[in-house]
C-alpha cells in the first residue's frame, strides 16, 4: 500500500509513530508542511530516511476558505507522481484543506482526515476565545475576535462569513472518507454543528513511547508532581502557578517539562519566572520525546493537565496512562472520558479544587489504587486500528452520479438513444449546482454528459463546481471540440477521466454514423491531444449493422492511438435506434464471433481495459463474458442517474433498475448458470428478434462456441 500523510507537525508523537510503524510493511511518505506569513509556496527538498520519504513544502497560512490555485499545482504534481492509495491529512491550524482535498478527489485518491485540533469548525482550533471556552451550538453563532478579524479581512458581514464557514466545513466533510476524532467529545460537537455522518469515527491516540519493565515503585518520602507541555496560556499554566504559590508551606516537588520553540518564546513568559522563584519546582526544557520516561515520568508520581480549552488527545494524558501514573485534569469533556474507570484519578473545576486535590495527595489522603484500570494502548495496536480504517475506505465500492446537462448536440448520431425526444437546451447552471451540492455526500464521482456537454458556454465553471464539491469527474463527450489543444489545457487541473466515441477506423463509415463530416479526424486530433492532459481515456465503440464486422481491426486501430479502455456497447433500442431498428441493430449471433476476436487480440494488450456492455451471458465466449460490464448482484445501487425533465425538476433513477424495466428473460433462462448475473435482453430487441439465439448455458463442458 502507498500512503502519503500530510501535516504541519512532522514530529508529532501519535502521527510519527505510525508513520514508522506503517513504513515497516508499506511505502510511505510524509509531506511535511512549514506554513509561512507570505506566498511563497514551494517544494524545499524531497529525502529519504528512517525508511520513510520526506517530501518538505512551504505553505502560505489559511483559514481554509481559499482555493490557492498555487498550492493546488504542488500538490498536483506531487499525487501525480506518486500516486498514492491512500492519503493522510492530519489537520493543524493554518493547514489549507481545500486544494488537497480538490486535487486527492480528482485523482480517486482515498481521503483519512484526523482532527488534531477543532480547525475545522473554530478559526482558533481551540473551541476557546482567549478566555472561555466556547458553546455554540452553531457555526453562525461564532462571534470572537478572530472571526470578527477574518470576516473583516474577507470584506464579509459576520452573518456572510460564518455561512460560508458553515458551507466549507461540509463540504470538506463531504470530501473526506473518513474523518478520525480523538475524542468524543469532539466527535459530539462536530454532530452539533454540522450533523451526524457516517463518516465520523472516534480513534484515541496510540503511543509510541518504549514499553517498560514492571517496577516496583516505592512510596517517596516527597510527593512529586509533573506537568508536560508547552507554557502557553491556554495549556493552564497560570493555574498552575496559582496552585503552587497557594500550597508554598506544603512539602512536595513539581518537575515541568516544558517544551518551546526558540528562546524568545521562554524568555517572555511571565508564569515560567514566577514558578523558577520556588525551590519546588524543576524546570526541563525540550526533552528528546525518548527521554521522557528516563528524564520525566520515571521522576513524578501524579500528573497534572490545567488545560483550559478541550484538548483532542492529549497525548500527555495516554502516554501517563501508558507507565500508569494516575492523573489531575481540569474538567475538560475530553478528557474526562478518557479516564473512564480509573479511580486513582482527580477532577477539578479551578484552581480551589487543584489546590485541595494536591494538599490530599501531598498529606497522603489521596493515593494511587493498586490493580487500578490505566486505559491507554499502545502504537501497534494503534496502527492495525488504523490499517483496518485504510482497508474498510479501500473496499468500499465507490458510487457514481451521471449528470445530463442537457440536449443539444454537434453530433447527428444514428444510434442516438434521446433521439430528437428531448429540449434542444441546456440544463440552467444554478439547477445543476443545488443538485451536485445535494448529492455529494452520497456520491464520490460524477459523470457529465448530455447532448455534448463542450457546447454549454458554462462548462469550465461547471467543471470548476464539481472539483472544488471533491467529485472525480468523467466527461463522456464526443470530444470533436478538443480538437482544439488551448481548450485541453484548460482542464489539465481538472484530472478528467474522458468518454468518447470511434465508430470505425474509416473515417467515412464513422462520419456517416455520426451524421457529421470530418467529425472522424476531428475526434482522432481531440484523443490525440487529450493524452497529454487526461490520465483516462477511453472509447466507446457502438455496434451496428454498419461496422460489426470490422470490430478487430478498429480495435487494433485504436490501440495505436494509446487509449486506456476500449468498449464494445451493443445498442440500446431507444431513440433514434429504434426508429432505425431494421436499418442498424444487428443480431447478437452476428456479432458473436467478431467481438470474440476483438476481445482476443486486445487481451493481449496488459495495460488495455475491455469493458462489454448490452450483451447477455450466453451470447459470447467464455473469455468475453469476464468483461461484461451489468452484474445483477453488484450493480444495483452504485451508479444512480439524474435526468433533468423541466429547468426546475428532475428524475432521479438507479442505472440497473431503468435497465431491468426495458429487459427481459425468457422461461428457458431459469436453467442457465448465469441467470442471477444476467440482465437479459431488452424487451423490444425480443419483440423484433425473437428467443431463438438465446440458449442456456448449463456448465463448463457446454460451454463452446455456438452460432445461431
């Protein structure tokens, strides 16, 4: 498996340790991310080491609620060229999420978000405004002083900006396979703000801190305390001082290991100076993460978490469950939950609470409880609980959407199954916008097709719609206007997989199929030119009376051209088919040894996909039947259809279910092996044709070539 993980923090003690655990049975690699005040996005250097790539970016700060078009193309050429399976965004303030998840979705690359913080609902990442914690039950109710700063900097109204908060964050939802919570808590707020999904799951941290030996630990004669953090405000440490000062006659140590990024940051801190003045206290500054035990936890009895805001581990907490030293925690809804069980601990609402909790530690009123439960698991079990996450995302079938965007054509096509049945219009944009918006939480890719979507004046912006929804985006057109390379750049960005069409290798039987001269060599220079810009491509080739026969050798054809995929699709009798049923619809039994061929020769090709649609089981060879594209047992809820009928309403149907109500099967198929995988015939094909050609396939020895 391929994983590429991106975050901020490229040590973070959770996320590192997976990451070398994942490296021992997988290729893995980390984009780490240092987000900068200005714009200068770029690449700094790509390494190797511990067995994992490092791939090291600058990135502009965000609140996520621009597209950057710059970062985008980064992260474009990076997933293109490593094309990983899965990829593994662990979210931090400042982290743009947008065009990661834009360009993941346009790829089909799966997507894992992990919540470090709350920077997906809370400008801050904290759910805390500097100085209490925040309890909205709305993302349109946030009202402090960043969002006051942003809304302004946006030139929005407070209401508009928190709206569009609101929009962003499902969408990005939307966009996500999984998104991890590592707490309940978190998960309950996230339920709150935005609504239960399916794709919310709460997974604690695992620690990768060394396991050790069962101790003897004997009663010290000095009770020590331990906090582990960094010296922000908001980490408590205020209450901390507070606690320490309140208890200064008592005998006791405290030991902080408090963890900084440059001297500046210590030298300015207030609470730190004040805590040096007492002999009590032991400060320690940037312990290495795999001295913690020797340097810290090995030295404390109890320790202590002031936080004032929800944190979402914290690691400190689980890594001190993990040696099983009991824990006093600030009453924090996350984190109260994670000591569910264990009575040694101690709860506190403020710093009169603190102080009483420590003075009965310190007189020896509060001890530890032997054999109590210590909940915490290690980074193993961590990493099989989030490879088991990898496989359910990686198994799961992904659904599709195919979207009519209206009727008008280019193209005469005298197969054509909408015929001159439908508005020779397109559907408006704002309609079809209210619809990709509805549907993107149940669908991850979209097919636009018509008419000839190309035509539409709004294609761009369509297409720019869909990808920024997170939607992996086909385009079935006839391709004859990407004839036109400055136009096949412009969708470069947009990783379109493309449908189109080549009846024949003559490009005067093709043009009089599609009613169209020139359209031949006008769809040869478009795949031509799209193989720069596309990373699939394939071609559809509609069997008629007209080209059957010379199936192998356009099939041979087209494979010099370097498509992806090839189609053999039996015509459907609606539309024009049917109003020119006699004159173009040949009979399977006809087909049957030209397809047989075709299919031959292509196998050969190993990168070359086959795909055959329309056809019953027991009108091809054994070896065709592996490429038929309708399986009754798999197909019945994963490709739904949109058709618009008016500017304002639409019919929505299940591709399988429209299929089985125009098909048939007739009493003599109950016998065959393929009956629960067959579709059948359609129903006016039988009505002009007849059961005759149709005959049961009873086993493997009776499966030989026949013709009717």
């Amino acid at each position: 498996m391929k994983i590429l993980h991106i975050s901020p923090n490229k040590y973070h003690p959770c996320s590192w340790g997976l990451i070398r655990e994942q490296a021992k049975n997988n290729s893995v690699f980390l984009l780490a991310l240092t987000i900068i005040d200005n714009n200068d996005t770029s690449i700094l250097r790509e390494y190797r080491d511990e067995m994992v790539n490092f791939i090291e970016i600058n990135v502009s700060k965000s609140v996520i609620y621009h597209q950057d078009k710059q970062l985008e193309g980064v992260f474009y050429n990076l997933f293109k060229k490593y094309r990983p399976h899965i990829v593994h965004i662990h979210l931090f303030s400042g982290v743009n999420l947008s065009p990661i998840l834009s360009v993941a979705c346009a790829f089909g690359i799966k997507r894992v978000l992990v919540l470090h913080d709350h920077s997906l609902f809370c400008i801050r990442g904290t759910m805390h405004d500097g100085m209490n914690p925040c309890n909205i039950s709305s993302l349109r109710e946030c009202n402090c002083q960043s969002c006051h700063y942003h809304a302004n900097r946006e030139a929005k109204s407070l209401k508009e900006f928190n709206k569009l908060r609101q929009d962003l964050a499902l969408r990005m939802i939307n966009m996500c396979n999984k998104v991890i919570c590592c707490s309940y808590m978190q998960k309950d707020k996230l339920e709150q703000l935005v609504g239960k999904n399916e794709r919310f799951t709460v997974l604690y941290y695992g620690v990768s801190l060394p396991k050790i030996r069962k101790e003897s630990r004997k009663e010290k004669k000095v009770v020590t305390f331990g906090f582990l953090g960094t010296a922000a405000y908001i980490k408590g440490i205020g209450v901390i001082t507070d606690a320490v000062v309140r208890l200064s006659s008592y005998n006791f140590k405290l030991i902080m290991a408090i963890h900084h990024r440059n001297s500046a940051e210590w030298d300015k801190n207030i609470e730190l100076d004040k805590l040096q003045q007492h002999g009590k206290t032991t400060i320690l500054e940037n312990i290495r993460y795999e001295k913690l035990y020797s340097r810290f936890f090995s030295k404390i009895d109890w320790l202590i978490i002031p936080s004032l805001w929800e944190e979402t581990g914290p690691m400190t907490l689980l890594e001190a469950f993990f040696y099983r030293i009991p824990v006093i925690i600030s009453n924090r809804k996350s984190m109260i939950e994670k000591i569910e069980g264990n009575k040694s601990s101690r709860v506190f609402r403020d710093t009169q609470e603190l102080v009483k909790i420590m003075k009965g530690v310190i007189l020896r009123r509060i001890k530890k409880i032997k054999n109590d439960v210590f909940i915490a698991k290690d980074i193993d079990t961590y990493a099989k609980d989030i490879e088991n996450l990898y496989r359910e995302i990686l198994g799961k079938e992904s659904k599709s959407v195919v979207l009519k965007t209206g009727y008008l054509c280019n193209n005469h096509c005298i197969f054509c199954v909408t015929g001159d049945n439908a508005p020779r219009e397109f559907v408006n944009f704002q309609f079809l916008k209210r619809i990709l918006e509805k549907y993107r939480n149940f669908y991850d890719s979209v097919t636009l097709t018509g008419g000839e979507p190309l035509l539409r004046k709004d294609i761009f912006s369509l297409l720019e719609l869909c990808y920024e929804l997170g939607y992996k985006i086909t385009l079935q057109t006839n391709a004859r206007l990407f004839a036109d390379k400055d136009l096949c750049r412009r969708i470069k960005h947009f990783n379109l997989d493309i449908i189109t069409h080549l009846e024949s290798y003559k490009p005067r039987q093709h043009d009089f199929i599609t009613g169209i001269n020139g359209s031949f060599y006008e769809t040869v220079r478009a795949i031509c030119n799209l193989r720069e810009f596309c990373p699939h491509i394939a071609v559809k080739i509609m069997i008629t009376k007209l080209n059957y026969k010379e199936l192998p050798t356009t099939g041979r054809w087209l494979c010099k051209l370097k498509v992806d995929e090839i189609w053999f699709v039996y015509l459907t009798p609606y539309g024009r088919t049917f109003t020119y049923f006699d004159l173009i619809v040949p009979r399977y039994s006809e087909v049957r040894p030209y397809l047989y061929e075709s299919v031959g020769i292509l196998m050969k090709k190993k990168e070359l996909e086959i795909t055959v649609e329309g056809v019953p089981y027991c009108c091809v060879e054994a070896e065709v039947r592996k490429f038929i594209l309708e399986d009754m047992r798999t197909d019945k809820y994963r490709r739904c259809g949109i058709y618009p009928v008016s500017k304002n309403n639409y019919t929505l149907y299940y591709s399988f279910q429209e299929r089985q109500a125009q098909k048939q099967k007739f009493a003599k198929c109950i016998r065959c092996i393929f009956y629960k995988v067959c579709e059948g015939v359609y129903t006016r094909y039988a009505e002009r044709i007849g059961d005759k050609e149709f005959i049961p396939v009873f086993s493997k020895a009776t499966r030989r070539k026949t013709y009717v």
